[in-house]
C-alpha cells in the first residue's frame, strides 16, 4: 500500500518538474531569434547588392528581386527615375510620398509616378521593416535631389544660357542663308527672262505676257521665301522655349498647334483615298461616256450623219443639255464618296446654297430656258440681220442667256433671252440664199396727180436698176399703194441679197431716184392745192384730155 509519505513526494517532484520547464522558455525563444537573426545576416552576406547612385554616390543598396526585375535591374529603374526627378524644374520633396500597394510599399512622386517600391523582404534583409526602409530611402532620396540640384543650379543656367545664344546664332545664319539664296534666285530669273519667259496663249489668245508672267513667278518666289521664314521661325520657337524649363511646356503646345492638323488632314486623306480611287474610276468612265457622245455629235454637226427632222446647228446645244445632264448625275454617284458629305453641316450648307441660287437665280433660269427655246425655234443665227422690238443689227452672240446684236451705227446691245422670246422679231437674212430671190427693198415717193404714172414707173425701175446692191433679176417692180386727196404713192421694189447693208441700199436708192427724176424732166412734188374750176387747168394728165382743151377763163360779174 502506498502511504501519505509516499503521495507528497510524487506532487513535490511534479511542481518541481513544472516550475523547471516554466523557467525554461524564454530562454529557448530568445535562443530561437539570436538563430533567425543569425540566418538572416548568413543570408544577406550570400545576396549581391547593387547600388542606386544616380550622381555617382551610392545613396542605397538593392539586393532582392521584384518579380521578373532582378536586384540590378531594379537598381538601374530606380536611379533613372531618381535622375528624371532631378531633371524636373519643378521638383519639390513634399511630391514624394509612400503609397501601400498590395505587395510592397511604394515611393511615388505627384501620385502617378512610381521611383522604387520596398517589399516586406528588403525589410528584413535590412535588418529592419518595410515601413521603415521606405522612410530611409525616401529621406535620402529628397535631400540626395536637393543638393544636386542647388549645387548644380548656376551651371544649368550657364548651359541653357548657351545653348539658347548658340540657337538664335544658327537661326540668324539659317535667315541670312535663306534671303542670300532666294536674291540670288530673283536675280538668275531677271537676267534671263528673255530666255525663260515667252508668254503664255491658249489657241492663239494670249493669257499672259512676258512680262506679267515675269511678275507672277518673282511674286511666287516671294510667297516660298516668306513660307521658309515663317516656318523657321515657328520651328525655332519651341528649340528655345525647350531650353528653360519654365517655358517647356510652350514648346509642345507650339508644335502641336501645327503638327495635330498636319497629323489629322494626313490621317483624314489617308483614309480618304479608297473613296478617292471611286471617285476617279466614276469620272473617268463619265468622260469616257462624253467622248463617245462627242464623236456623234461632231459627225452632226459636220453634216456626216443626217437624222431627219434634226439640224445640225441642234448638235452643239443639244450635247451641252446632255453634258449637264451627265455631269449632275455623276455628281450624284460621286457625293456620297465625299468627305464630310453625311456630316449635317455639309448638307445644311448644300441646302442653304440651293435656296440661295433658286432665289436669286430666277431671272438667270428664266433666260436660260429662252435660250434653250429659242435655239429649237431657230428664229436667226449668228451673222442674220434682223430686228426685235426697236433694235436692228447684225446678231454677233448666242448664249444661254443673251443675244448680242451690233447695230449699222456699230452699237453693241446686249438682249435677254427672256425679251427676246417675249418680243417679235424680224430675220431680214432668212430669205437670202441662193436658192430664194432675196430680200425685198421697198421705199415710198409720192407724185401729183398731174404727172403720169407710166413716166414714173420708169424712172422708179430705172433707179433700182442702177443701185449696185440690188438684183436685176427678178426685175424691179413698182406698186401703187394708194390715191391721196392731192397725190398718188408710188413704192418702188427690188431684190437684194445683202441685207445688211440695207442703211447704204436705201441711201444710193435714194440718190438714183433722184437722178433719174430729174433726167425724166418730172418734179418730185405732192402739190396741196385749191382749184377754182372757171379758171385753173385741169390735174387730168395731157394725155388724157382731148386736142382741143384750152383751159377757161375766169367769169367775173359785177353785181350791184
């Protein structure tokens, strides 16, 4: 049996055994760390460090890798960005400042612009925490930036000093050079004008003389030197203001107000140019159509091809209704391929621009159809001589919209379409081919009652005979249009094929008239008279009363 004795000493050495393994612990832990510590510096003695010195002293060291970046690409990533920093005008140590990512502790500048981010094991490897080698590194990283940059300040301004002294040198020496090269040019074109510059004519009608094609091309050469100025002068603009940091920023919007444009009309016809190839294939098949069109009308024209009831003066008009008519539909086709052509403001323009020529057009198109009317009417051609409304001439235009006529006095009076529809008029040439007697010229005297009419049917045919214009066959003819009160009107009519001389005709008519009047021995007379019938001879003609006609006396009676 175990007794009481027996029983205290087994709790006695239990409390022993407890109390010993009490004390025991915090040693075997404080032995547990001195070995992790113990590792950790085994471990860093076997890692490489590679240094960060962006201005030739190291500022840290980089031993881990982040990823695919080893520790020495993370060194050269981290000293460049260290190096950009320094190079920012603007730089300032309160921009620095460390972000938690999810993996590391990041040092960044402005919020967006990461320099190096520290990881829980570059903590350790230190000795220390991620949160406190952050707070290290990003100490030295400020006060490294800071000293470079006050030590350096006056050096950097020196440089950019020069570099902007040597640029506005090389700009001057670029201006010098450009004015020298284009006076020597001016001078070369001068020299030889006689020899460069001949005059410029398009079927025989000069378009420009020698002289002023002289003067177009110095004023071209002018326009190309100012656009080489200019455009150096923009171009050097950003140079300078990219020198100084205060001004940088103005360099690039320079560049851009001139590059963006440049880069967005490129673009813009670069992917305009598969609609381009449509455009041309449609206008060369459109002129293609022209030309096969123009062949047939040309054959009209000449009179090779006859289609009844169809003149060949019609051809030329005819293919310009048709060319307008090919041409809109083309422009139709071809619209939809047009930049911008389903954008609003294009179409809101395209409308606009119709309302303004259907308003102001109105008279316009109004003539226009009269022109087209009248060429199917063929009322005259150029070169008749006619008459409309007040004007006579010789029609010297016919255009879509007016008819030109220059009159004997050699006027030229320009006449719309639209009045010449409206009014009549008079073809004076229309009967003067070959094939048609002619025009007929007729002119009026009158003659008493007293003279013959056999004597002056002579002298009147006799005169016409004798006017060179007028024809002689058919001969002459004289109609007596009416029996005034005192005399008889005589209208002498002749044929002529000239009748645009009809002014001359009439006056040489006039003339020979005259002449052979008097070579007739008859008076041109409309005598007014009051004959009192007991004295005065008779108007009958001597021909007519009998042999033994005297003529009476006067009855006087005295009456009381």
């Amino acid at each position: 049996m175990i007794n009481f004795k027996t029983i205290l000493l087994y709790v006695f050495l239990g409390c022993s055994i407890l109390v010993f393994s009490q004390t025991k612990k915090p040693e075997e832990t404080l032995n547990a760390v001195d070995s992790s510590s113990n590792v950790l510096s085994q471990k860093k003695s076997n890692l490489k460090g590679y240094p960060v010195a962006p201005f030739r002293d190291t500022l840290f060291t980089v031993y881990n890798k982040i990823g695919s970046f080893n520790a020495q690409n993370r060194a050269n990533a981290i000293t460049s960005r260290i190096e950009i920093l320094y190079k920012d005008p603007f730089f300032s140590k309160d921009s620095l400042s460390l972000s938690r990512s999810e993996i590391s502790l990041d040092i960044v500048y402005k919020k967006d612009f990461l320099v190096m981010s520290v990881t829980d094991l570059d903590g350790k490897t230190m000795g220390s925490t991620d949160f406190a080698l952050a707070q290290k590194n990003l100490a030295i990283i400020q006060k490294a930036v800071l000293f470079q940059k006050s030590d350096n300040e006056n050096i950097d301004w020196a440089k950019r000093i020069g570099l902007a002294l040597l640029l506005i040198t090389f700009i001057i020496l670029i201006v010098f050079a450009i004015n020298k090269l284009f006076r020597w040019l001016r001078f070369l074109i001068i020299e030889n004008k006689e020899r460069y510059f001949s005059g410029f004519k398009i079927k025989e009608s000069s378009v420009l003389s020698p002289d002023k094609q002289l003067e177009f091309v110095l004023k071209l050469v002018t326009m190309v030197r100012i656009f080489f100025l200019i455009f150096i002068f923009y171009i050097s603009l950003p140079a300078l203001f990219s020198v100084f940091p205060e001004t940088k920023n103005y360099a690039s919007v320079l560049l851009n107000w001139i590059f963006s444009p440049a880069k967005a009309a490129l673009m813009g016809f670069v992917h305009f140019l598969p609609n381009l190839f449509s455009i041309l294939v449609i206008v060369v098949l459109f002129r293609f159509i022209l030309k096969v069109i123009k062949f047939f009308v040309d054959e009209i024209h000449s009179g090779q091809i006859k289609i009844e009831g169809f003149y060949s003066d019609w051809a030329m008009p005819t293919f310009n209704i048709i060319k307008v008519l090919v041409y809109a539909f083309m422009i139709v086709i071809v619209f939809p391929y047009l930049p911008g052509s389903n954008s609003p403001i294009f179409q809101g323009v395209s409308v606009f621009v119709g309302i303004l020529f259907s308003l102001g057009s109105s008279n316009a198109i109004a003539n226009m159809v009269a022109g087209l009317v009248i060429t199917y009417m063929r009322p005259f051609k150029i070169g008749d001589f006619i008459k409309i409304g007040d004007v006579t001439g010789t029609v010297t235009e016919k255009s879509s919209l007016v008819t030109r006529v220059r009159t004997p006095k050699q006027e030229d009076i320009t006449i719309p379409n639209a009045t010449v529809l409206s009014s009549s008029s008079i073809n004076y040439s229309a009967n003067t081919n070959k094939e048609s007697n002619g025009l007929l010229i007729h002119t009026t005297i009158t003659i008493g009652y007293d003279t013959p009419w056999v004597d002056v049917h002579k002298a009147l045919i006799a005169a016409a005979m004798r006017t060179d214009s007028l024809e002689k066959s058919p001969v002459p003819f004289v109609l007596q249009t009416s029996l005034n009160d005192f005399y008889v009107s005589y209208e002498i009519n002749a044929y002529t094929k000239q009748p645009n001389q009809q002014p001359s005709i009439y006056s040489k008519l006039h003339q020979n008239i005259q002449d052979c009047f008097n070579e007739a021995g008859l008076e041109i007379m409309s005598s007014h008279y009051t004959s009192l019938r007991d004295g005065n001879r008779t108007t009958i003609p001597n021909d007519y009363l009998d042999k033994d006609y005297s003529t009476p006396g006067f009855n006087i009676s005295d009456k009381k």
